[in-house]
C-alpha cells in the first residue's frame, strides 16, 4: 500500500505535469480548473493525487465553478482528504472569485497627448520636492497598463536602470513606453543627462520592437514634452 500511495504524491511526477511548477513555468492560463483547485489544497489522500481528487469533486458539480462556490463546507468535507482547512481554502478562494466579479473594471488611462500624459503624473509627481522618475507602460491601444516608479532621488537627478525598464516592459507585455520625471526646481529646460537617457531607452527599447513615445518633464503648473519639441 505505501508504495502504491507514494505514486499518488505529485512530487513524484513529471515536473512539467506539478501543478505549480507548470504555472511558473508556463502560466497560469495553461493549468486546468482541477489543477488550480488542487494548487489550494496542497495534497490529496493515499488514494489519489490532489490533481485526481480535485477532478472528482468538480464532476461531482458538472465542472460548473459557480456551482464549487456554492458547496458548504461540510459537502466539501464530504470528499474523502478533503479536511477542514482544505475546505475552508477552496471556500475562499471561490468567494474571491465571487468578489472580482462584482468589481467594477479598471478602465484604464488612455494616453491622446502629452497633455493627457500629464493629467495622469502631475498628481504624483506636481509637488514632490525630490526628483522622481517614472515609466508609464501602453498597450497597442495606448491605454497605460501599468506606472512603475523607476528610482527616487535627490534635487540633483536620478539613476535610471535600463535593464529594469525593459524586463518590467516584456513582463506587462507593453508595446510602448512614455518616461516622466519631475523638476522640483520648476525649471522645464531638459538637462544633458536627460537628453542621453532618453535617447539610451529609446535605443535599448528598439532592439525589442517597443517604442519609446516620449518623455515629459513634469512641474507642478505645466510640462515640457520631447516629443511636443521634436528632441525625442
């Protein structure tokens, strides 16, 4: 019996076929509904693997989620090495599903202009009384799906990691990318290390088919824009 309980274990498979391994490896996307649910549970029984046990209890509601959600805790417990905690695990994580869905969806910033650029940092990056440099990551219909604060420095300048700007751009799967940093000084004339920086990303950012649409130098009143000036 042991051994034949042992070749249950997930940790004995293939691992391209471990639940979470696969999602690391391959995405999340990729992973059945069994899988996913037996990623909660962590284990199953001496008869069967988690994977296995997870695909029993959702024949038992047709494979339909929305009916998983709706089992009390005691029919969960019902499964045999389905315990409390197990329970209560998948419990949640349906009712975290239940809530997503009630959510409003994020509609995301739609960048039009350089002025619309500005409209969505200057309540970041207006007032700062330090230097802050920030990339805004658009999708191919310009919406920004996602603002990274890059570094955070002095009145004097900031460092900026090209090679953080463009793996965070292949994570998000950005198309193109706008770079905003602050004036704390008020002064909209852009420095010579801005000039250089602007054109390293864009240099950097071409060998990986992702455009660097401009570059916005932000104030609290107003801005100047590289692209607005033909200097990008």
């Amino acid at each position: 019996m042991s051994e034949n309980s042992s070749s249950f274990s997930i940790k004995n498979w293939s691992q391209d076929d471990q639940p979470r391994e696969k999602l690391r490896d391959k995405g999340k996307a990729v992973l059945s509904d069994a899988e996913l649910v037996a990623i909660l549970i962590g284990s199953g029984s001496r008869e069967e693997s988690a994977v296995d046990l997870c695909k029993r209890i959702l024949a038992s509601v047709d494979h339909n989620l929305n009916a998983l959600g709706k089992l009390s805790l005691t029919q969960l417990i019902e499964f045999k090495g389905i315990g409390e905690a197990k329970a209560i695990t998948i419990a949640a994580a349906m009712e975290l599903g239940r809530r997503r869905r009630l959510e409003d969806v994020v509609q995301l910033d739609k960048i039009t202009s350089s002025r619309s650029v500005f409209d969505v940092m200057q309540p970041i990056l207006g007032e700062l009384p330090h230097e802050e440099f920030w990339i805004l990551y658009l999708n191919n219909s310009n919406k920004v799906i996602q603002k990274n604060q890059l570094s955070k420095g002095g009145i004097t300048g900031t460092l900026v990691d090209v090679r953080l700007v463009l793996k965070s751009a292949l994570e998000v799967g950005a198309t193109s990318l706008i770079l905003c940093h602050n004036h704390p000084s008020g002064t909209l004339k852009p420095s010579q290390a801005d000039k250089d920086i602007t054109q390293k990303l864009k240099t950097a950012a071409q060998s990986l088919d992702i455009k660097v649409l401009d570059h916005l130098i932000i104030t609290e009143k107003t801005y100047f824009s590289f692209a607005d000036e033909s200097i990008l």
